[in-house]
C-alpha cells in the first residue's frame, strides 16, 4: 500500500468510526475467504460491516478519531478484523457468535467499544443472547396490552351488568304498570 493509500485508509476509517457507536475487534485467523464472504453477508444483514485491517493502520485511525476510545494497542496482535455497526451491540453479536458457532469457534472475539466503554469477553457473550431490538418493542407492548385489556374487560362486564340491571327495571315497572 502506497503512503497516500494509507493515509486515506486511516482518514476513512476515523469518519466511519466516529460514525459507528460499536466496535468490535476479532481475530479472523483459520478462516478462509469464502467464510469470511458468509460472514460480512451475516454482519451486514444485521447492520454492521466486517473490516480486515492492518494494526497499525487501525491503532493509527483509533489514535486520530474524535472520540475518546480507550487504549486497544494490546489487542492489536496477531489478524484483526473489525465489526463496524451503527444499528446496535445486539444484531452484530449475535451474528458473530452463530457464525462461530458453526464454524469452530472462529472468528475468536478480541475486544469491544461500545459508547465508547471497553466490552469484555463476558459481557459480549451477554450481548449475543439480548433479544433484538424488535423482540423487545413486542415484549413491552405485549406487557402494556395486559393489563389495559384487563381494564376493557372489566369495563365491559359492567357495562353490561348494568344493562342487565335496566332491563330488569324496565320489565318490573311494566308489570307494575
């Protein structure tokens, strides 16, 4: 790579990093280029794109952005491939972790930024069983519908237990009268 080819690499990945509130690094290692294809398919499906990059061009890019991102210069050994994703942790977690799943372990998580705090092994694996975004909208609409479908309910059998009751006045006074 030329010298202005790396320049605009570093200068590119700084705005798309700044873009991004999530940032997770793997180590791609035992993969082929075919699986590697699957999984960028995977991640970009869940809103997220799959980057191999150079150390030192990615340490380089983390040393200019605009954020304060915590220190990853020990992280940055050995493959490294970058989950760039902008619609949330969850999607591109859970991508990963099938994806290695059923391909023997492999991509191997590294490290994590999310809002720019360092996310461990532990919490990522956390990350990956969350239900989405959408699974979570529909949990809390199901627990709002409840109880004010309780409420309609309850309304109605008064409703109607107070038609009852007039019907049976009215039938009364015109018995009486």
């Amino acid at each position: 790579m030329k010298r202005a080819d790396k320049e605009s690499f570093v200068a590119d990945f700084r705005t798309r990093l700044n873009e991004a509130p999530v940032l997770y690094l793997t180590d791609f290692s035992g993969l082929d280029v075919k699986s590697i294809t699957v999984l960028r398919d995977r991640l970009h499906e869940s809103g997220a794109d799959y980057l191999v990059v150079k150390n030192r061009l990615l340490k380089r890019a983390l040393e200019a952005s605009e954020m304060d991102l915590p220190d990853l210069s020990e992280h940055l050994k050995g493959p490294t491939a970058v989950v760039l994703a902008g619609e949330g942790p969850v999607g591109p977690a859970k991508a990963l972790t099938e994806f290695a799943k059923q391909h023997g372990d492999r991509p191997v998580f590294k490290v994590g930024i999310l809002d720019q705090q360092v996310v461990a092994e532990g919490q990522f694996k956390r990350l990956a069983t969350l239900p989405s975004r959408d699974e979570l909208l529909a949990q809390l609409a199901g627990a709002l519908e409840a109880p004010m479908a309780s409420l309609a309910g309850v309304l109605q059998a008064k409703l109607q237990e107070t038609a009852g009751l007039l019907d049976a006045l009215r039938e009364k006074k015109a018995e009486e009268g």
